[in-house]
C-alpha cells in the first residue's frame, strides 16, 4: 500500500488544529495528501480496495494465544463452560462493504452479495485443581485445546465452514432481498480434552495406611458452541428502465435502480448520485482484554479494522459535461444524517433527495447501452446496461398549427391543431401527458388533435406551444412545437401598423439622400438603376 493511499483511511484520529498552517505548508508536495490527513480529513469519490487489503493483512496481528489467557475485544460476547472460559467469536470485519449513512435513523451495513467474513475466535482452560488427600486422589492435565470448526450462517443455513483457527477467513453468499437486512452469523465450535487420573485406595495396613492404590483413566472432553452476528443488507445493485432517441440524434435514458448508487457512466458524460466516503477504524478495537485465571488486564491492540462508510455530500444528483441534461429525478426527500464527532467533513444541512431513478438526456449519437454503466457504493458492485432491462420507446416530432378562424371587435375564435409531424396521427393532449399553451393558458386538445376557443382580441400575432411532458410516459413520445398567428384587425387598426413601420422606412430613406448628397455616389433615388 503507497503512502499517499495509506494516509486516507483514517478518518476519525486526532488532527492537528492549526490546518491552515499544514495547508500552506504542503503545496505541490509529493505527500502534501499525508500531511493534510493529519489535519482534517479527506472525502473519497469512491469507496477504496486498498480497506479490503489493510484488513486481510491486519487480522494476521492477532497476538498468540495459549490455554492459560483468552484474548478479546471489550465488546464480545463471552460464553463459559465447565473447562472452556472466556470463549467468544467476533466479526472482525464483512468485505466488501460499506455503512451508508442515509439519514439520522437509517444506517444499513451494504454487503456484497458474494463476499468474505473476518473474524476471531478464542478461549482459555480452565484446569481443576488436583485432590491429593483422602483414598480418592484426582490429578487433571490438559490434553488439547483446539477450535474444531469454523461456519458463516444466515438464517439457520450454513453459508460456508472450515477447519479452525484462531482467525478465520470465510467465503459467504447472500441471496438478494431488497432492503432487508439480514443476520450474518459467525460461529465457531471449541473443544477441550483433559486427562482425569483417580488413585482410589483399595487395601490398608494395621495402620490405616493405603498399600494399594487403584488407577481410573478417564478423558473428559467438552465443546462450546459461540458465536457472533452482525446485521447486513445484501447489496445487488440492479437497474432497468427506457431508453428513446431524439430526432435530433439525441440519446434519452431513464434509469430505475433498486438501492442507492454511485451514479453511472454514459456514451459522452456521467451522472453523479449525492455520495461521498470515508473510512475510520472500529474503535471497539482500540485495546484488547486479556483473561486468564488470575483476572484481566487491558492493553492498546495491535488490530485496527477499518471500516468504509457513505455520507451525502450534494442536495441532488448532478450531471458531469454540458452534454448531459437530468430531465427529472425520482426521490425521496431525507433528512441528512449527522457524522461522528470524530469525523471532521463537510456535511448537509439541508435534506437531500435519495433518487431511486433518473431521465437524462445526452447528446451523442453513440446509442449503444454497453456504454452505460452503474457504479454502486460498495466496491466492486457495477452493473451494466443490458437491451432486455430498457424499453425502447419511439420519440416523434410534433406539428403544431395556429389560425384565427373568427374575429370581432371584442373576441377571437382561436383553432390550434397538434399532430405528428412523421404520420399525421392526430395528438390528443387531454388523453396523454402533456399540454398545450395558447396566450399563457393551458389548454387541451381532444381525440382529433384540435382545440378551438373563444379568447379576448389582441393586437398582433398569438402565440401556442405544445409541451410534450415526459417521453417515458406514453408510446410514441414526442418533442415540443409552436407556432404563431396574425390577428386581422379593423381598417384603423391596419392603417396604424402602415404608420408604425413607414417611420423606421422614412428615417431610412432621408439617411440615404443625404448621404447620397455629401459623397456623390449618385445613389438616390434607390430605384435608379432599376
């Protein structure tokens, strides 16, 4: 691991307070990143591999352990029997994973579907004292003390097992089950087996001395079941939705996903979600408890999983180039959750919108989905774009006519016509999405694509415009149109725009003749050499 990546995974440690000071002295630095760290810390675009890593080789700083001590962190669970003490199994750490940090209440743990569980298991024996006194002396030895057997579990099915040591690795698989969590259970089976010599005396002398002694050789054994669980979400990003292309060329996408993202890639740009990420230690193992007979001690541990977590960062998703227009988003408003105060990052205040799904536009004439791809918040989840997941949708253009069919001096009758420009099929407006505007009123057209209405009279030109609303919503869709038309007037009416336009012609032509005067250019009149 480079230092410059190592540096970023430590979210949470005391910083250094005058960062304005690390700031400056840290400009075009090949460790200014390091330097910075140890005065706030740093936002990640996304979740790093190099957790995964830190942890597989960290895990290997568990300390050796024997029979005598039983070493943990202070929150695990501990279970004891008649020989076994102190037992306990923790999850060190789930991987690949991320804590989403959705809002002040919900903070699922994401696991990939397919992944790897960490974990310890230990525990010390407690041997019987011997009984040397009286005709029936007991001497105990331990004979083995071992971990028989390591599982993963999910709802009372075993996911995975293997031979047992003191830190497992296990392989896990989880079936998808949209937001609801699920208990990864991590078990383990410890076994011990001691040797128990009985001496009974079986003959005395006059005195009462024994002069002979019977030996009974027994090997009690005992297995101790322990276990520890965590609550996951199964992570299977998934995505599916319509796809249209404009007339112009245009590529249109509307894009369903079924848990939060990263955003995703398209042909000539990229849409980003709201996330961002951290990552922090588990500070439960900050020190560990070492346990033997004689009581406990505490001291600063060598182990240090790191954990990633998501936080919002942005109100809304954004788009990457120009050449990308969000045309909606689809989302639940949320209350921004809090970080902990160990955690120094910018944050929102304000609520942010969760989108479960996006229309875009882009300009490209690349069409081809394998170029879209959506990145999920736990690394290594994308998926790609797949022609069977989106329904592709014709997008038409429109035809929208205006005429004044009827004037008076108070109204006019006013007929407005949209169809499609490609066949002529009529566009009813009152059965689909979508409206017509005419004069800054909504109006709608019926089943033969016209609406005719009564308006007040204006001078000039009126104007419609058809909107289209949503291309997704209705097959074809369609892009917007508009048109204007000429309000007739009475013969006053006519005359004051003669009037209106002879001034600009008349300044025009007096320009031209006295130019023509000053230069001799012999041009007026204009229709001199006509």
């Amino acid at each position: 691991m480079n230092e410059t990546t190592y540096c970023t995974l430590w979210a949470g440690d005391t910083d250094a307070t005058n960062t304005s000071t690390l700031h400056a002295r840290t400009a075009n630095t090949t460790r200014g990143v390091c330097v910075v760290a140890a005065g706030t810390d740093i936002p990640l675009n996304a979740p790093p591999a190099a957790v995964e890593q830190w942890n597989r080789g960290d895990l290997h700083d568990f300390p050796i352990t024997d029979s005598d001590q039983a070493i943990a962190p202070p929150t695990a669970p501990l279970s004891h029997g008649r020989f076994i003490k102190d037992a306990y199994t923790a999850i060190f750490a789930v991987q690949p994973s991320t804590r989403a940090r959705l809002s002040p209440a919900a903070q699922p743990l994401y696991v990939a579907s397919n992944g790897t569980l960490l974990g310890t298991v230990d525990s010390r024996v407690a041997v019987p004292p011997d009984d040397t006194t009286g005709s029936r002396r007991v001497y105990w030895s331990l004979v083995a003390h071992d971990i028989r057997e390591t599982r993963v579990r999910v709802a009372g099915t075993m996911i995975s097992n293997a031979s047992g040591n003191h830190t497992p690795t296990l392989p896990y698989a989880l079936q998808s089950s949209g937001s609801r969590s699920q208990e990864l259970i991590l078990e383990a089976d410890i076994t011990a087996t001691l040797r128990k010599r009985v001496e009974t005396c079986i003959a005395r002398d006059v005195d009462g001395n024994c002069i002979k002694w019977e030996n009974t050789i027994t090997y009690p054994t005992e297995t101790l079941t322990v276990q520890d669980q965590l609550e996951v979400v199964p992570y299977d990003l998934t995505i599916s939705g319509y796809r249209a292309a404009y007339p112009n060329g245009d590529l249109g996408l509307v894009i369903y996903k079924n848990q939060p993202w990263l955003g995703y890639s398209l042909p000539n740009g990229d849409v980003h979600g709201v996330w961002r990420f951290y990552v922090a230690r588990n500070e439960d193992w900050d020190t560990l408890v070492v346990r033997t007979e004689s009581g406990e001690t505490v001291q600063d541990s060598p182990l240090h999983p790191l954990q990633i977590a998501a936080y919002p960062i942005e109100p809304g998703p954004t788009a990457s180039r120009r050449t990308v227009t969000i045309l909606e988003a689809y989302g639940v408003t949320t209350t921004p959750p809090t970080l902990p105060p160990t955690v120094l990052l910018d944050i929102l205040t304000d609520p942010y919108t969760s989108s479960y799904g996006l229309a875009t536009r882009t300009k490209t004439t690349n069409h081809n989905l394998a170029a879209v791809t959506a990145y999920g918040i736990v690394r290594g989840v994308d998926v790609d774009a797949k022609p069977s997941d989106f329904a592709e949708i014709p997008i038409n253009q429109s035809d929208l006519t205006v005429t004044v069919r009827q004037t008076t001096p108070e109204t006019m009758t006013v007929r407005v016509q949209v169809q499609d420009a490609q066949t002529g099929a009529p566009i009813n407006t009152a059965g689909r999405e979508g409206y017509v505007v005419l004069a800054d009123t909504r109006v709608n057209t019926s089943g033969n694509g016209t609406v005719t209405t009564t308006l007040p009279r204006t001078s000039g030109g009126i104007a419609a415009r058809y909107e289209p609303g949503r291309w997704w919503t209705a097959s074809p869709g369609y892009t917007g149109d508009s048109d204007v038309a000429y309000v007739h007037g009475t013969v006053l009416q006519a005359l004051s725009v003669l009037y209106q336009l002879a001034i600009p012609v008349s300044l025009f032509l007096v320009g031209v003749f006295l130019i023509d005067r000053i230069t001799g250019w012999r041009v007026w009149p204009p229709w001199r050499r006509v």
